[in-house]
C-alpha cells in the first residue's frame, strides 16, 4: 500500500510495530549466516532499540559507542560490519474477521534479514529501498500474545558470498557495493561517511485487509490542448468473488472551481480508461504558476456497494524532454504545459548518514530548496529514495524532481541472477511514486555511462550498463509508460564523448572557477557542478575537538571529508583542494579559522553565482543547471551551502539572489565592456528599472528601464570598466512591486584578503 493517500476502506485496523524492541547482536561468525534459534539470543549482547532506527543510534543510546558523528568515533564502528542483529518484541492481535487478512508491513529493512512470527518463518528481505509486505495471517494468534523476529544478517557477509567478475568495479575499490541493494554511500563516499550500517529504518505495522481491495492506481495527463487535457487512469483489484459481474470503478476529483466525476463497469480486475476535464486547474513548477493539486477519489464498487476507496492528491501537467546529440544541435529542454521552462535548482542527497532520521530532517531540508528559489531537485543516485512525504512536500511546492535509480558509480552485475533483484526493486518504486505530479523523469543511475568511459573499455557501448539501458528502461515502460526515461546521468551514447552530450556533469580540475573548463563548458544542461566551502566556526566546533579545530592537517578533518577512511589515498585530498581554492582567490593561505573559512565560503559561493549566472546568461542555448549540493548528511566539509546542522554557508544566500525568477546580471566581460543581462523566467512580461552602481560610490555606472518578454533574457544596458580593475559592483532592479539584488566582482584573482573580507559584508547587506 503506498503512503501518500488516506487508508483504504478496506485497510481499516492497523497495529503500529514502532517503538521500543530489544535487540540482541554478536559478531556473525566466518562469513556464514548462521539461522535463528532462541539459543541464538543466549550468546549475544541485549540493549533497547527503536523502531525506526539505526543499530549505531541503539549504541550510543546504550551507552556502549559514542556518536559516530564527533571527533574520530567513526572508526569504531567498522568492527560491526560483521555483526548479525536480532530485533524482538511482543504484540496483541485484535480479532480478526472472516474475508480478512493480517499483513505484516515493513516500510524499510537494513538489509539481509529473516522473518519469524511466533516460530515460524513468514519471509525473507534482500532490499533496503523497498517495503516488504508478508501475508502472516496463518502464525499470528488472536487475542493472545505474538512475537516478531527480525534477524539481520552482516550485510559484508552477504557481499563476500558472491562472484565477482573483472568488469565489476565498486566506486574508490569499494567492490562490496556491486552486488548489494542498499545505499551506496553508505560504505564511504566523498560525501558521506562509512556506515555499514544495518536496523528497521522505516516504520513498520500489521494491517488488516480484505479479499476485495484496490492493488493499483496509476494517473497520468500526456495530453492537453488550450481548453482542457486528458487524464488517463488505471487500476487493478483483487477480489475472492466467484465471478467479476456486478464490479464498477468510480474516479472523481476537484480542484478549487474545476471537479470532474466519472464511473464505468469494470469487467476485470484491471482497466485503462480516460476522462476529459475541461478548463482544468494546471500543475505548474514554482514560477511558472501554481501547483494546482487535485483531491482524487477511486472507489470500487460490487453490487452496489462501495469496497474499497483510494484518495490522493495528483496534479494535471504535460511534461516532454527534448534531447538532441546531433553535433551542432544538441539540445536537453524540459517542457512543462508545452511551456519552455529554465530548470534551477540542487541535487538532493542523504538527509542523515542514518537514514532512520530522515524524517525529522526532511522539511526544513525541503524548507532550503523552496527558500533558495529551486524549481527542480534531482535525487542522486547513491542515495535512498525519499518517502511519499517528500514528493508530496515537491508536489505542493511546484518543485520538479529528477529521479535517480539508486545505482551510483559503479560497475554492477550485468548477469541474469541480478536482473530479477532490480526487477522487483524499480517495480516497487515506479508504482509508489509514478502518480506525483512533482516527478518529471526517471534516470537509470548516476555516471554509470561515465564511469565506464573513466575505466577505458574498448568500444565503449551499453552492454556494460545494460540493468539501466535495458532492464530499468524496459520496467520504467511498464509502470510509467507516460514518464520520460533517461539512461544514466549523464547519458553517453556509443561514439560521444563526456563533453559532446547535451547534459553532462561539469567537475573538472576545481581549481578557479573561472578557467576554460567552466567558461568554456559546451553543456546545454548541467546536472551536476560544484565548488567546496568550509563550514561555519560554529558548527566545525560541534564536530571537531578544541585540539584538533585549527590548522586542518589532522586526522580529524581528514576524516570529515572522507570518502572511505579505511583507504588513505581516498582522503584528506579534498581539505587542500579547498585550501588551493583560498589561495587562488586571496593568494595567501589565512593563518586564522575565520578569515579561513569566510574565504573558502566566499570562493563557493563566486564558484557557484558564477555557474548559474553564466547558464543563466546563455538561455535557451543553455537550458538549466542542478548544481551539488544543497545540505549535509553527517558533520563534514564539503560542497553543500548548508551544513549538517542546518549552518547556512555564503553561498546559500548567493543561491537565493541567482535564483529569482527575474534576474539582473553581469555577463562576462567582453573587450572593455560588461553586457547588463535582464532574466525573466516567467510566463508574463516585466518592466524593470535597474542599476548598477560601484561599491562605495553613490551614483551608479549605469540605469535604465526596460521590457523583458516571458521566458526570455534581454540585454538592456553595458557596463565599461577597465579589464582587471579589482572591484565589486552591486546591482538592483525593482518590477511589479518588487524588488531584487545582485553583485558582480571584477578582475581577476588573486585578490586583497582584507579587500575580500570588507566586500563580504557589504554583499551581507544585500539580503
């Protein structure tokens, strides 16, 4: 059943299983999984545990670890990677009535476990991304006490059990992850920390259901014209009844003035139908229009009489992708109600290391994204996928989101045992999430198609990646069949190369921001760029000790930017290229944390204006950037503009004046001139008055007014300097009672570490 409608009515009783559960673990001995037996328990260590929660969290509640977050805690918990886990507890079955099962739901499982209710075993999990239902009704007892076992295996154990071929290459020699279906990065990355960790990190519940229920909705609106648009429908049902006569299907939804009913026999458990809905009430991504949301009912009916009803909330949008490779011509536009839309907006990433805590993080997370003016949001693939709660949280904001398959960076197995696993897995997901308005398009996986081309295969093609090209693309056709598909992230057909595709992933050197690399990117649309920044004193003393805080050459910071702190070569590169990027900017290393890090923030923050403005000032030759990355999941230094303890860095601020729906900027310089570049990413006209003034100066170099068409840039005025001249200007422009500000530094690095501190607090003062 999936989360983001009301219950069913026919899945009205509910038992929750959160809570406290004991938990029992011990060391999985000699890689073999050893099965469950209450003599099991006798030889393990016993401590409290939630559900949801993470076995890391259980210990340092237990009083057995220390956060994992602090210092240098994160190198003890590798010993558990080879732990088993063992979660019990004790629960009530209320009666249970003829026509009725009792469903045993887990909304997440931390990986390999076995299932047992009262003695008997009821079902396996291989799967941390999905929820696993069992039909228990046969080992539960009425009216008296029950017990649930959830064994959890060492997930290393699992991954050491398998066959690895030579073309099957984890990210960083990490090869335990190809085989594995949990979350990338929880065995290191560059922005996450080496967790293996394992627990019951989704709720999990025992639900009554009846023989006759709905299984399947499915909405999608892939027409409309300029009075109304199509919304097709499907479903599916179950039912115990000798024969299908007498069933009917009802749908019917309103929005505001706009509501629309509709009811049909339904000759089989399955059905494809179609209603128009005249002057609809139009889902539109923030600063296109609302994010209309209807309220939909699908109810099934037998004889008569109502069995079963779904409620939720879709909205009524066209979404189409235009790509092109053609040299010369390539093109990636996202098109929203046959409208051209300038996606701006951020990677999504882990919310917490420890995925149980996700949901206490992801509002104010979410909060960020509508705060910094993003109108799209790409979920990374080396993370989990987010909960119901958050499409619903995109749906209401007008928030487009990309969708990564959760296959990150690695080579995984192309072998027919494997398929099956990612079968089940993109099938689970697809038909949780495929009715939110909010999501855009499917992506099989993030830099597959580039981490091949990086490993230098002969005659590069697809075969190495086919579980994306072909499996997932084949899944993605059967659940969505109205929902745009990408390969991978970027996608790299045979014969291009990383830097002649339309959409592409701009890292380069990282070394100033302005360099060829950026200034010259041939990208249309960039998926993926960003810029180190250190975070603030004040969250870095959370997480770092006094005697380790300052200068940055310990263990402790290097572990903070670690990828996988069990090989050296993977870490600590990344807090010297920050410090590089500071000595660029100000030709000095700062011999102080403040001046420090407001430098290395300023340097993110230039980095990253400077990425969406130049995207920005080449619409529509280019067409949006997603840049890296918006918050943290665990205390670190890294490219997000917030950091884990919700620290907002300069760049966050840059990011919400870039971000405006109508912009005015400084477009690169150009012989002795600056063009003055009006930015309108809406659907109506503006008239703006704008000015450019010097910093410190009271009258400006340049002003005017000027009408700027919908969805369109203008060049409206030019700004004459002296090339390499050091200087910072500051921009404003008012419209329709409005107002909004913008700065431009230029020269050329490196620049007066004092002259930088003094501009910092003026483009302060912007806000």
């Amino acid at each position: 059943m999936d989360d983001n409608r009301e219950p069913a009515a026919a899945e009205q009783t509910c038992v929750s299983l959160d809570g406290a559960w004991d938990l029992y673990f011990s060391p999985e001995k000699g890689g073999n999984w050893q099965s469950y037996s209450p003599d099991l328990l006798t030889r393990c260590h016993k401590i409290q545990a939630a559900v949801p929660g993470n076995v890391e969290i259980d210990l340092v509640q237990a009083g057995i670890e220390e956060d994992p977050f602090y210092g240098d805690n994160l190198y003890r918990f590798a010993q558990y990677e080879y732990f088993q886990w063992v979660y019990v507890r004790s629960f009530v079955v209320p009666s249970i009535t003829a026509g009725e099962r009792v469903v045993l739901s887990f909304d997440g499982i931390d990986t390999y476990a076995d299932i047992y209710v009262n003695g008997t075993h009821v079902g396996q999990t291989d799967n941390m991304f999905i929820e696993h239902r069992f039909d228990v009704s046969d080992a539960v007892r009425q009216g008296e006490i029950n017990q649930i076992v959830v064994h959890i295996h060492a997930a290393m154990n699992y991954a050491r059990g398998k066959e690895y071929t030579m073309a099957m290459r984890g990210t960083a020699h990490r090869n335990e992850i190809c085989w594995m279906r949990k979350a990338p990065h929880c065995f290191g990355w560059d922005i996450a920390p080496r967790l293996v960790s394992a627990g019951i990190w989704r709720s999990a519940r025992l639900t009554w259901v009846k023989e006759t229920r709905i299984t399947e909705t499915y909405y999608a609106t892939p027409q409309r014209s300029q009075t109304g648009i199509w919304l097709q429908y499907g479903y599916r049902f179950v039912t115990d009844a000798d024969t299908l006569d007498g069933f009917r299907v009802r749908i019917s939804g309103r929005c505001k003035d706009s509501a629309f009913e509709q009811e049909l026999p339904a000759h089989f458990i399955s059905g494809n139908h179609a209603v128009w809905i005249d002057q609809p009430q139009l889902w539109w991504p923030a600063g296109y229009g609302d994010a209309n949301l209807y309220d939909i009912s699908m109810t099934l009916i037998h004889n008569g009489e109502v069995v079963d009803t779904r409620k939720e909330r879709i909205g009524l949008r066209t979404f189409r992708l235009e790509r092109s490779f053609e040299p010369g011509k390539q093109q990636f536009m996202l098109y929203v109600n046959d409208t051209p839309i300038f996606a701006k907006g951020t990677n999504w990433v882990p919310l917490d290391a420890l995925h149980s805590r996700d949901k206490d993080r992801l509002h104010q997370a979410h909060q960020l994204c509508i705060e910094a003016g993003c109108n799209i949001i790409r979920c990374w693939g080396g993370n989990v996928y987010e909960d119901t709660a958050f499409f619903d949280l995109c749906d209401q904001a007008g928030i487009m989101v990309w969708q990564d398959f959760a296959l990150g960076n690695t080579n995984y197995p192309q072998s027919s045992d494997f398929v099956p696993v990612m079968e089940k897995e993109a099938g689970s997901v697809i038909r949780k999430l495929r009715n939110h308005p909010s999501l855009v398009l499917w992506s099989g996986d993030n830099e597959l198609d580039l981490k091949n081309m990086g490993f230098m295969y002969p005659h590069y093609d697809s075969r190495y990646n086919r579980v994306a090209h072909e499996t997932l693309r084949r899944l993605v056709q059967a659940h969505d069949p109205y929902r745009f598909f990408l390969a991978s992230s970027p996608e790299i057909p045979a014969g291009f190369h990383t830097d002649d595709v339309p959409e592409q992933h701009t890292w380069g050197a990282r070394a100033w921001y302005k360099d060829d690399f950026y200034k010259h990117s041939t990208a249309h649309f960039i998926s993926e760029a960003g810029y180190h920044g250190c975070p603030n004193p004040e969250s870095l003393k959370r997480f770092i000790p006094e005697n380790a805080l300052w200068p940055y050459h310990n263990k402790t910071w290097a572990m903070h930017s670690t990828e996988d702190i069990r090989i050296e070569s993977t870490i600590n590169g990344r807090n010297e290229l920050m410090a590089n990027q500071v000595r660029i900017l100000a030709g000095e290393e700062p011999s102080d944390l403040e001046t420090f890090v407001q430098l290395s923030q300023m340097s993110q923050a230039e980095a990253l204006k400077f990425f969406v403005e130049r995207t920005r000032a080449l619409k529509w030759d280019r067409t949006g950037i997603i840049w890296w990355n918006m918050l943290d999941c665990w205390p670190q230094i890294s490219d997000a503009i917030v950091d884990y303890y919700f620290g907002k860095k300069q760049a966050f601020f840059y990011m919400k004046r870039v971000q405006q729906p109508v912009l005015v900027l400084l477009a690169e310089l150009k012989d002795w001139y600056h063009d003055v570049i009006v930015s309108n990413d809406t659907r109506d006209p503006v008239l703006v008055q704008y000015s450019v003034t010097a910093a410190g100066e009271k009258q400006p170099q340049v002003t005017g007014t000027a009408t700027v068409q919908a969805g369109q840039n203008s060049v409206v005025s030019r700004l004459r300097i002296i090339p390499g001249e050091q200087k910072l200007y500051v921009i404003r422009w008012t419209f329709a009672e409005k107002a909004g500000a913008n700065h431009y530094i230029t020269g050329f690095p490196p620049y007066d570490t004092a002259q930088l501190l003094e501009w910092i607090r003026r483009i302060k003062d912007l806000d």
